[in-house]
C-alpha cells in the first residue's frame, strides 16, 4: 500500500499529453489551449468612453456646475466627426471613441440637458476620467491567455476579440468505462433481493465526461473472467480504460488477473487512501488502466484524485488537481483508517474564512451522502481526531460553486 502523493505521481509520470488539434471557437468551451495565444491587435484600439455621458474637456468644468455647447454626437462604431473646443461638449455612449480635444467623459447622470445645443455639467470631472486609454488593457503582440489554460467562457471572449476563429487545443482522450458484479443491474430495472443497480458506470462516466474526455461505457459485465477479458480487450480501443469493480481481494475480483493476461504493467494495486484503498493502475503500451474500487464513493473519490488528473494531463492542462483550501471545523471528525482519509463536508466562506460541517456518512457506499457534499475534508493517515475550531484541508469538489454549504 503505497502513499497517496506517491501513488499520484506514478499517475503523472506515466500519463502522456496527447497531440493537439484546431477546433472552430465555436467547440473551444471545456477544451485546453495546446498555445500561448497573442492579441492581434491593441485592445481597446482607440480612446473608449466607458460610460454614456459628455466628452469635455476637464480644465472647462472644473468650476461646475457650467455650461457648455453641445457640437455633436458619437455612438459606437461612430468615428468622431470634429474635435472638441474650449467651451463644448460631444454627447457620447459607452463604447464609442473619445473625440481629440477631449481628455474626460462625465457621465450623462451628472449633466443636464437643456435643449437649445447646451448641456449644463453639474460637477468637475478629472482628466482621463472614465476613459479606457488606448492599449490599456493589451498591446498588439501581447500574450492574453497562456498554453494549458481551459478555456472557460470569459476565455472565450478574449479569443473572438483576437480573432482566433480556430483555437489549438489539447485532444480529448477517448475512454471506455467497464463495471463488473454480479449484484448489478440497470438503471432502468428493478432490482430484486440481492441486486443494486449499477450507480458506478453512470457516474464515472460522467465524471470522465467532466473532465473532458470523450467516454463509452462497456456496460456491466459478471464476475466471469472470460467475460470481463472480452469487454477489456474492447477497451483497449481508448486511450484510457476505467474497470470498476473487482479489483480488491475477494474470491471474485478478477480483474488483476485479467489484466496481466493483456500484459498490462501494473504500477500499483493499493493505496493508503479512505476511501478507496483496492485501487489499480497499470499501463498496456501508451494506453492507461485504471481499477477502481467497487463501493461507488470509493470509485467517485479515487476518480477525483488520481483518474481525473491523468486525463487533464492528457490534455495538456497545468492544474490538474481540484483546489485545496484551509477550513475551519465546525463539529469533530475522526480518522481511525490508518490512511490519508477524505470525508465529505459541506464548506462555505464565512466571517473571512472558509468553515466545513462534515456530512454524517455511512460509509463508502452512502452515495446520497456523498451528493450533499462540496468538498472532501482531509486527514493525514496520522490524524486521528480534529477537533471542532481546529483546521484542516478541504479538497474543493466540482459542484462547490453551485453549493454553499448551506444545504
């Protein structure tokens, strides 16, 4: 049983970033830039009114309130027809370019209109005020968003403004997700005494396609090791393959010996993780194998640190680990496993500090448990009690944003 920073690095140290491709803006949302992308040209590319209003001039209000000649307008996508004098004033919007002459914008809810070509400007304004000054926010040739970032949608409008109408990005890897047991059945049956249906496929198929990866599910086979051969031989289609099930010690838990039957490398078969501690990886050429536990938050969590890493890395992302913060605890938790423990909490800001209340789980198998959770707390393997006031890391999970630890 290895250490969990152990274990993670064998995950990294093994996993290939894949080739990059183009992909039209369109498709770039959730994808990694595989290139340090260049602005093509300045931004804003000329003086910007930043607020509906008046270009004046500073030094011709500075006694305000005053009144100046209304010479013209100018609306975005306008260029401004004259300049402004001593003494006058340009109405304009948000967006437009400022007029020469002009080194200000007073916003239109500090003026008053007077008809007759004059406007009265109620208080001074400083010069520059509420002007985006040419270049300010990127020069022509300036680096906006950096090879590996995951282009999220405020990323996506920096690229339209640049005009990347193709973004390289890293390939998604293809996964195929197999689940075996003879206890299962699908969602859509019921299941009789004895029976459970089959949770595990649907999550970590989902959890791989949240991560990026284009996944398949191999379905659910039995604890047959014929049977689990035929369907990981199909597996080894994808870059990744993702068994779960049958991988800890029991009298049906085939799997490692199936693996080795493909000549897979095992790299490790156990880690010092709670929950989750029957846990495989191995590689078969360049492809990747990963063995996760049966009991689904085992699966869930184990996917989270180690599997959703790898395949962000096969993208070329530079976080590939969820954020961890420092929370203060609101009750007590213990950690009697003898291993790095993760134990669902839910987590919020408060007072200027994050606090977590753990979440009462039964277990390893307690999926409902598991979805009121925003984080995982942490505990060292040598950490048997936290008391509540104490801190402690939490392992920020995907939904933390959606969830504020008020539920």
């Amino acid at each position: 049983m290895i250490p969990v920073e152990q274990a993670l690095d064998i995950v990294l140290s093994h996993t290939p970033v894949l080739p990059s491709e183009e992909v039209d803006l369109s498709e770039s949302v959730g994808r990694v830039l595989a290139e340090d992308v260049r602005s093509d040209v300045e931004m804003p590319p000329f003086d910007r009114a930043a607020m509906d209003g008046y270009a004046v001039r500073a030094r011709d209000v500075a006694q305000a309130p005053v009144t100046l000649r209304v010479v013209g307008q100018v609306r975005a996508g306008q260029v401004p027809a004259r300049e402004v004098g001593d003494g006058e004033a340009i109405q304009i919007m948000t967006g437009a370019p400022v007029p020469s002459g002009a080194d200000a914008v007073q916003p239109v809810e500090k003026t008053r209109a007077l008809g007759d070509g004059r406007v009265e400007i109620l208080a001074p304004v400083e010069p520059a005020a509420h002007i985006a000054p040419r270049g300010s926010e990127c020069r022509a040739g300036d680096a906006v968003l950096a090879k590996g970032h995951t282009v999220d949608p405020a990323a996506v409008a920096v690229l339209a403004a640049v005009g990347k109408a193709r973004v390289r990005v890293g390939r998604r890897p293809t996964v195929s997700v197999l689940v075996t047991g003879d206890e299962l059945v699908d969602v859509w049956d019921t299941p009789r005494r004895g029976r459970i249906r089959n949770s595990n496929g649907h999550a970590v198929l989902a959890q791989a396609r949240w991560a990026g990866a284009d996944a398949r599910s191999l379905g659910i086979v039995p604890d047959q090791a014929d049977r689990i051969a035929e369907a990981v031989r199909a597996g080894f289609e994808s870059d990744v393959l993702i068994v779960s099930g049958g991988v800890s010690e029991g009298a049906y838990d085939l799997v490692e010996d199936v693996l080795q039957r493909f000549d897979v490398g095992l790299l490790f078969t156990k880690v010092a993780i709670k929950p989750g501690a029957p846990l495989v990886f191995g590689r078969r050429g360049d492809r990747l194998v990963f063995g996760l536990p049966g009991n689904p938050v085992s699966a869930q969590v184990t996917f989270d640190v180690f599997v959703r890493a790898a395949l962000l890395r096969m993208q070329g992302a530079r976080a590939v680990s969820r954020p961890t913060v420092e929370a203060e605890l609101l009750e007590a938790v213990r950690n009697k496993s003898g291993r790095k423990a993760h134990l669902p909490a839910q987590i919020r800001f408060e007072g200027g500090r994050f606090v977590a209340r753990p979440v009462a789980s039964m277990g390893s198998a307690d999926i409902v448990a598991h979805a009121r959770a925003n984080a995982l707390l942490v505990l060292e393997a040598d950490r048997v009690r936290a008391e509540a006031g104490e801190r402690a890391p939490a392992l920020l999970l995907g939904n933390f944003l959606e969830r504020d630890g008020s539920a």
